[in-house]
C-alpha cells in the first residue's frame, strides 16, 4: 500500500470538505444579512451642520444614522460554532454614518464610517423626518 497517496488523498478530499463548508457558512451568512427584519435602525439628529473651512455642508440639517443586527439574529448565528471568516457586523456594535439633507433636499454623507443609506437621493420632508426618527424608507435602504 502506497501511505504517502493515501495521505495526499485525504488531505485533498478534508480541503474539498473544509471548502464547501466556507463557502456554505457564507451563503448563509449572506442570506442573513438580506433579510430586512433582522436588523434595527437609530438615528440621531443633530440639528445643522456648523460652519468651516472644512465642512462642505455648512447650514444643512445632518443625522447620525446606524444599524446593527438584532441580538437575537446575532446569537442565534453564534450558536451554529466558530465563524471561518470574519465581519464587522458579527461583534453587534451600531455601526453607520452621518447623513446630510442639503438646501436642494438631496441625501448624502459626510465624513466616514460605514455607509449603510443609498445615496445621493433625492429627500423629502416626510422622508428626512422619517430618517431622523428611524424609520428608513424602503428606497434609501442599501
């Protein structure tokens, strides 16, 4: 019997195995995220964007806007075992940025973080004060 190819075949048959597994785990780590009920929103308005040299949306009405994934989402992942792979997402922290509603009503960001609303968008009043409380419409959801 030939020890050394046996050995060569396992070990390519627990990589196909261990590769199907990743790529399953992230499938489904996928499809999790693609579910809008499992996450929750925040935002916290902020009233106007102050005036400097380094602002480029002085005057204009800005909100902290963040999401994470429910707790009970994020749990019940923990539970499947040790995650191959790793994301921001997974440590259940609100994560986002700040959003400005300009004088011509368009939605966009400032500064960094993690963009999570489809912008620049149009935004009417009722939608701002829907972000502002929360409430995402559907068409900024990223």
């Amino acid at each position: 019997m030939n020890y050394q190819a046996e050995i060569e075949r396992l070990q390519k048959l627990a990589a196909a195995e261990d590769k199907q597994r990743r790529a399953a785990q992230q499938a489904a780590w996928e499809y999790l995220r693609k579910i809008p009920e499992n996450w929750e929103w925040q935002a916290w308005p902020r009233g106007y964007v102050k005036a400097s040299p380094f602002n480029r949306f002085a005057d204009c009405e800005h909100c902290l806007v963040e999401k994470r994934l429910r707790v009970e989402v994020l749990e019940g992942w923990k539970q499947q075992g040790l995650s191959t792979f790793s994301s921001e997402w997974m440590e259940g922290r609100w994560l986002g940025m700040w959003y400005v509603r300009t004088e011509e009503g368009i939605l966009t960001h400032e500064g960094g973080g993690h963009c999570i609303l489809d912008d620049p968008r149009l935004c009417s009043d009722e939608e701002w004060a829907a972000i502002c409380s929360g409430n995402i419409p559907e068409k900024f959801i990223r």
